[in-house]
C-alpha cells in the first residue's frame, strides 16, 4: 500500500456534510482530503427538488450538490473518488484510512461523514428483480415506468415524498404500509393525500415480489391484522423503509445507539479521541441537509482546536523528556 502524504484531517463521504466539512477545513487551512467512491453530492444525487434548505426555495438536489462541491473546492478541497474499506486508530494516535485503490492516508483526525444504504425487506424477489421492477430511489429509475402502475414501500418522510414525485411517470402509484398511520411529516402527508393519482394501503407488509423475464409483475401482500393475502398488479416497486449507517468502515469499538447510528459530544467527536461524525451517520432527532451541514461545521472547527491541543500536549511531552 502507498502511503499518503502528512494530513490534519481525512473526510470520509462527500454528501451535505463531507463537502461543509472540506470547505471549512480549507478556511481554516487544515491539510485535508476528502475521499468519496462516486460522484460528490451523496443523497442530493438521489434527490429531484430541494424546497427546505434555508436560501433556495426551489433548486435542484444535483445542482446544490455541484454549487456546494464548487464551493468546497474554491476554498482548497482536495476531492479524490476512492472507496475507504477501513479507519483504524494507532496507539500513537494516529488513524490509517486505507482505500481499495491500495492507499493509507494518515492523520490525527477523521470526520465520518459517509451516510447510508437503503435498508433491503429480505422478502423473496426483491434480489431477483432489482433492477427489474425494484428500486430503492425513484429519482434514479421513474423515468422507466411511464404509464405504469408503480408501488411505495414505506411510510415515512422518504416513501411519501418519492411516492408524490412517481406520479409524473407512473399513470397510478400505490403506497404500501404496514401501519395505520404515517411517520412522515405532516405537509409531505397533505401533499399526498391531495394526490389523485396516489392511493394508500395500510396494514400490509410485502412477502413477496413476482414477475417473469421482462421483470416485475405483482407484489404479494399480506393484512399485518387479519393474515389475509392479496396480490397488488405493479411492474414498479420502490422500496423506503430506512437507511442503515455506514459506520462499519470504522474497525475498532465505538459508542453508537440501537440502530447503529454513532453517539458524539457538542463538538461532533465520538468515544474515539480524534474521530469525528457528522451527518446521517450521527445520533439525532433528525437527518435534513441543514443538520449535516450544522453538523459538519461544527466538526470541522473542533477539528482545529484537537489539532492544536494535540500539538501542545505532544510538546509538553518532549519537553519533559528533554
């Protein structure tokens, strides 16, 4: 493996929060890199309009994420498309963030900033026909059901939102829920409800997805009250029912809650001296571009403050030494 040249900080995903992060580690002169497998922009690129992040009333998810990854760069973001497999602390206090493309980056100091993946319903066919009539981002794959009878799995903010936006392509989009009620948000909820093309399916969980050759044909459904079983006609399935974090990058112990998502202090660090979270892999009320970016901020000015308290404690060290 190659090693890198000497770092204050490695940023790890370039969502909301990785290029916030990059930008103020660039205005507070840190040398830093920030790693993202893809394109940057994380959810953005998965998102059509954007409405609630304060300043744009209407834009684009793409086109925030290209003006917030311009941004970043003008400040001195050193953006590199690598895959992080690992984040390990030494005894010396320095973290290895080792790539799949064979390099190890050093530094004092890690900001995680690397979201999620969509959680999977585990039911049969869903493997078969992704890609096929299943999909966990409507943004991505709409466009390919024009006129066709779609279906939402899930009943929050992401499943109410994407299924209002199917419409465009769907001629008719059901939403599949396994309760009585919604998690999501009020106005997302009216927006739905107001939706001619939209009909809802409470209590019912999927068990299974069926189709042919040319991909999805129905989705096989099962009452969560009664146990009656009933088949739903759709060659689209999108599926929102959560994210998982990916925190696993992070190969030693390090305090997180029952879904795994990781515990900070005010200053974003978490139970790893030196290993800072931020975004949609942190413990919180809730996870909106706002809050990654609030998150990210504050991380990366208690970045500084580690970097220099460090210093001064490494000096006080020596000079006892002497």
């Amino acid at each position: 493996m190659t090693r890198s040249e000497e770092l204050h900080v490695v940023i790890v995903g370039a969502g909301p929060a990785g290029l916030c992060a990059a930008l103020y580690a660039g205005r507070g002169l840190l040398r830093s890199v920030l790693l993202e497998r893809g394109v940057p922009g994380g959810e953005l690129l998965n998102t059509e309009w954007i409405d609630d992040y304060i300043g744009f009333e209407h834009i684009l998810g793409r086109e925030l994420a290209d003006r917030m990854a311009s941004h970043a760069v003008k400040f001195g973001a050193d953006i590199r498309q690598d895959t992080v497999e690992a984040i390990v602390r030494r005894d010396d206090g320095i973290f290895e963030v080792a790539t799949a493309m064979g390099r190890v980056y050093e530094a004092p100091a890690v900001i995680l900033t690397a979201g999620g993946t969509p959680l999977k319903l585990g039911v049969p066919g869903e493997l078969e026909y992704a890609g096929k009539g299943v999909s966990y981002c409507a943004v991505c794959d709409g466009a390919f059901f024009k006129g066709e009878t779609l279906a939402v799995i899930g009943g929050g903010d992401a499943a109410v939102e994407e299924a209002d936006y199917l419409t465009r392509y769907g001629r008719k989009v059901y939403v599949v829920h396994r309760r009585d009620q919604f998690r999501a948000s009020k106005i997302l909820q009216e927006r739905l409800f107001a939706n001619p093309k939209i009909e809802v399916i409470w209590n019912k969980r999927v068990r299974e997805f069926q189709g042919g050759p040319a991909g999805l044909q129905s989705i096989e459904l099962e009452d969560t009250l009664t146990g009656e079983k009933s088949s739903l006609p759709a060659t689209g399935a999108f599926i929102f029912i959560g994210f998982r974090p990916n925190t696993g990058l992070v190969k030693q112990h390090v305090e997180h809650d029952p879904n795994g998502y990781l515990i900070t202090d005010d200053r974003m660090m978490t139970s790893i001296p030196g290993l800072f979270a931020a975004g949609d892999v942190r413990s919180q009320l809730t996870r909106q571009i706002t809050t990654a970016v609030g998150d990210a901020t504050t991380a990366a000015i208690a970045v500084e403050k580690y970097i220099t308290d460090r210093k001064t404690r490494l000096e006080s060290k020596a000079q006892v030494g002497v």
